[in-house]
C-alpha cells in the first residue's frame, strides 16, 4: 500500500492517477446506458456491435500519431488535453439523433479514450523515473476504481432518468478534479531518448513485450466473457454464483495493482511479470478442474496476476533503452487493445467447435508461452 499512500497524500501523483480513474468513470458510465442507446434508436445488436466497434476503431486510429502528439507538445499538456476531449466526447454518444451520429461520436469517444491513455501511461513513466517513484500499478489501481465508481453510479439510473444529465454529472465531476490538480503535471515533458537506426537488439524487447501484452489482455477480455458461461455450463454452479467469477477478477484486480509497486521495486519489474506469470497459471489450473468453488478461486488467482502484469509492462516498455517513452507505451498499448478485441470472439469460434474447457485450456498454454517469454527478457537483461 506504500504506492497508494505516495498518490494520496502527493498531488503530484494523484493528479496522474486520476486521470486513470477518469477515463473509466466516463467509459463505465456510458457502458451501462448501451441498452437504453439501443432502445432509443431502434436498432438491433448487429447494429450496436458494429456501433460499437467504431469506438475501438477511434482507438485504434490515434495509436500510430499519439507518441508524436505528446512529444511535440509534451506528455503533461496531452494528458490533460486528452481529458478534456473524453469529457466533451463522452455526452455525444447519449445525445447521438441517429445510428450514424452514434457511430461518428463512438470513434471520436474511442479516439479522445486512446491519446488520453498513451498520455497517462507515459506520464507516470517520466514521472518514476524523474522522482524515483514507484506508482504504476497504484494508478491502474485507479483506473479500476474509477469503474467502481462508474457502477456505483447506476443507482442514479433510476431517480435521474436522464442518461445525458447523468454523463454530465460525471463529466462536471472529472473535470473539476483534473482541473484542480492538473497544474501538478501539465509541464512534465517526456525525456526524448537518443535516435538510433532501427535494429534487431532494439526491436526483439518490444516484440516479446508485445506478444506479453496481446496475450494479457486478450486473456482478462476472455474472463470477463466468459467466465459466467464457464460456471454455468462447464461447473453447473447454481445461478446464485455465476456472477462470482467475475466479481473476484475484479476484487483481486483491483486490490493487486494497489499491492504491485512495492514487490516490484524489490524484485524488479520483468521477474514481477514472470511471478504475475507463475500466479495465473495456477489459476487456470483451478479453473479446469471444474469444480465451483475450486473455479471461482481460480478466476480470482487469475485477476491477482493479471492485475500487475499490464502495468509492469507499461513500466518496462517506457524505460526501453532507444525507444521514447511514449513510442514504448504507445508499441505495449497496441498491442493489448488488439489482444483484448480479437481473443474473446477467437475463442467464442473455438468454444463452438469444441468445448469452453478447451478455451481455457488455449489461455493455460498463451500463459506458457508468455513465461517461454519473460525468460527470455529476465536473460536480455
């Protein structure tokens, strides 16, 4: 909890972590008006899902530009820039009249959504590595918390009945909060590295950190999706505890990214990545026994190596010998929102073919190869 305490009591550094809490608030709170969206333009799932794809598209789309955004104008202005950006774009999408204007506001969502996280990941890089702190995992932490904050804010559904009004309240409270304490970070500039030609010994680290974070997050995408349908079908666990997968990733998730800077600045952040490695394995394990209780523990073992895994290799990717910071985080993100979209309808294809026990058994052998991977950083460095 020592990472934690440095952001509460250190503006500098809660300035940083809200922004991870920010872009959750707003992102959870339009996820839980997505059938009210649907209802209100008569449109069908085909339909939304293609919607909503457009968002990641916007994603996508700022990912190649972001680290010469934040480099020119640096990463202090572009995080709070992005902020402002996702505040105005998170009212379009409840305010869209049509299908198409739904669309068009989802991508400029996603795309506000993609620079604020390339900016933040990369602020508090530089801001590690100027103040020798350690509070990566603690913002994530955030970042989780902020769609615990998103969900407690359901409960206005009802006495509000007003879905923009509702997105405005969290928007005015997002705005408020960054715009007290942006001034802490706004003129923080991301330390350009060297430019050196471009050669296999600089490329080979990214690559195996890119596979490491296409398999991560494609892997917390397919147990968010699936691990309902796992205790359902697979585990025949009653209806009572089908959400409870699900709800221990989420715990663990969040209580790990809060616990994760201190084990790291002990052991290091690539050994972090092998043991968060050694944690979800065992979790699989327990998952394909089958058994409910035996799985629901796995799921929740599973979140707890996950939950430090994606920051360990945001920390790892912004402090690459030769590569910008932002062109790190930029290279790690990428590849984890491509993981995260593609994995869960690859293996919803292979839960058709064959068996959802077969899915998880593919998950246990990506986390084999992503160990085969860690090693073979831990002997690079």
């Amino acid at each position: 909890m020592k990472s934690l305490r440095l952001i509460l009591t250190n503006s500098r550094y809660f300035g940083a972590a809200w922004v991870f809490a920010s872009i959750n608030i707003l992102f959870g709170t339009w996820a839980i008006y997505i059938p009210a969206v649907k209802e209100q333009l008569q449109i069908d799932k085909s339909q939304l899902g293609l919607a909503i794809f457009f968002l990641s598209l916007g994603v996508f789309t700022v990912f190649p530009m972001a680290s010469s955004i934040i480099n020119r104008i640096g990463v202090g202005r572009a995080t709070w820039y992005g902020v402002v950006m996702s505040c105005v774009a998170a009212l379009m999408p409840l305010l869209a009249p049509n299908y198409y204007t739904l669309m068009a506001a989802l991508f400029l969502f996603g795309a506000s959504n993609g620079i604020t996280d390339i900016a933040m990941n990369t602020l508090v890089t530089e801001l590690e590595k100027e103040d020798k702190k350690s509070f990566m995992s603690a913002s994530h932490g955030f970042f989780s918390l902020g769609g615990v904050l998103a969900g407690l804010g359901s409960f206005l559904i009802g006495p509000l009945d007003n879905p923009p009004l509702h997105m405005g309240l969290a928007v005015l409270l997002v705005f408020t909060v960054n715009f007290i304490f942006h001034g802490k970070y706004k003129n923080v500039v991301a330390v350009s590295e060297g430019k050196e030609a471009f050669s296999l010994k600089l490329f080979k680290p990214m690559l195996f950190l890119g596979l490491i974070s296409f398999v991560s997050m494609g892997s917390e995408g397919a147990i968010v999706d699936w691990s309902g349908l796992y205790l359902k079908e697979v585990s025949l666990a009653p209806e009572v505890l089908w959400g409870a997968g699900f709800l221990g990733f989420q715990i663990t998730m969040t209580l790990g990214r809060f616990l994760g800077d201190a084990l790291s600045e002990n052991i290091g952040s690539v050994k972090m990545v092998t043991l968060a490695t050694l944690v979800v394995l065992t979790g699989y394990l327990m998952v394909l026994t089958a058994d409910t209780f035996w799985a629901i523990s796995g799921f929740a073992l599973s979140g707890l190596g996950f939950s430090v895994m994606v920051p360990e290799l945001f920390r790892i990717g912004g402090k690459v010998k030769g590569v910008d910071s932002s062109q790190g985080v930029s290279f790690i993100a990428g590849t984890g929102y491509a993981g995260f979209l593609t994995a869960p309808p690859i293996l919803g294809y292979i839960a058709d073919s064959s068996s959802l026990k077969t899915c998880f058994l593919v998950l246990f052998a990506c986390a084999l190869l992503v160990l085969a991977a860690t090693f073979k950083l831990n002997r690079k460095r």
